[in-house]
C-alpha cells in the first residue's frame, strides 16, 4: 500500500488531480467500491492543500460486471451455435469473426477465416448475388433464404442457405450471417 501511496503522492504532485478507485469498508462492514478524485488547491502559486471526493461506484460496478456477463452469455451461444456463422465487413467483403462451427464447416482456422475475403469461399460473387444481398440486407436489414454455393478450405462445394441480418460489430455496422448447408 505504501507504493500505492508514494505514486498517487508524485502524480498529485506531476499532474495536480489524480483518480482512482479503492474498496472500503463501510460502518456495518460492507465493502464498497469508491472513486477517489483529489486535486491540489494553490495559493499564490503554491500548492497549501489537496481537495478530494469519494463517490460510491457500486451500481457502476454492478452494471459492468452484468454487462461482462452479458457479453460472456452472447459469447456462449455464438461459440455452440449448431450453424456457421460468419460476422463480416459489408464493404470489404472480409470476415471479422467467427464461431468454431463455422471454421470445422469451412475447414478453415479461426485465425486463417478472420480477414479472408468472401470471394474466396463463395463460388462466383456476381452470379451468386453475393453483392445483390449484401446491399438488400444493409437497406432492410436482414435477408432470409438466400441459396448459394460456398467453398471449403480444400475447394470442396457445398450448397448452402443463409439467413443474413444486420449487425454492429466493434463500433461499425457489419452483417452477421447464419450459414446452413448440406455438406
């Protein structure tokens, strides 16, 4: 703790306000998770006192731990999902993310599907109309049925039927498609 101290001290000190958070221990023995914020109050240029708040962050702390869950949730049903699926940039056409199920259909790794370009595994963009529901899906945000033939890693064919929707993606709009084939 004293290490602690001695560096919160030198950046009060270098930066004049520093903010962190600690737990304490409220009166009937909680631990209650706090922000501390303190800056310097200067007189005549010098420094004579440090102001500090401390405001409790538990609710804060609970939203963030139920959105940790949330995410850990999602990440669960996307890794077990029984389909492919496929998380891509509309405008590249490239992958951004895919489930395990889609790299065992595909016979492609993870980390060789993840900023592949659609072409590569889709047969003939034009005639396919890849490009034809890629625009329909952005303007009404979804497209369902589309029937396509798609490669595997190897070459091999498969026939496949995609349901495609809209999605936000790391900040960005991109399209999230369910891939279910006979292969």
């Amino acid at each position: 703790m004293e290490v602690v101290n001695k560096n919160l001290c030198r950046k009060l000190i270098d930066e004049g306000e520093t903010k962190y958070e600690i737990e304490i221990v409220a009166s009937d023995g909680r631990r209650v998770p706090v922000e501390v914020s303190s800056h310097l109050i200067y007189e005549n240029g010098v420094a004579v006192s440090v102001q500090g708040t401390a405001r409790d962050i538990t609710e804060r702390k609970r939203a963030e731990e139920a959105l940790r869950q949330s995410e850990r949730e999602y990440r669960g049903l996307f890794e077990h999902a029984h389909d492919a699926i496929l998380i891509f940039d509309p405008e590249r056409e490239v992958v951004l993310e895919v489930n395990q199920r889609a790299c065992e259909v595909y016979g492609i790794s993870r980390s060789e599907f993840i900023g592949l370009s659609l072409e590569t595994i889709t047969n003939d963009v034009e005639r396919a109309g890849l490009r034809a529901v890629i625009k329909e899906t952005l303007a009404r945000g979804m497209f369902h049925d589309f029937e396509t033939v798609q490669r595997r890693g190897d070459g091999t064919e498969m026939f496949m039927h995609i349901n495609a929707s809209m999605v936000e993606y790391n900040g960005k709009i991109a399209i999230q498609s369910i891939n279910r084939g006979h292969y």
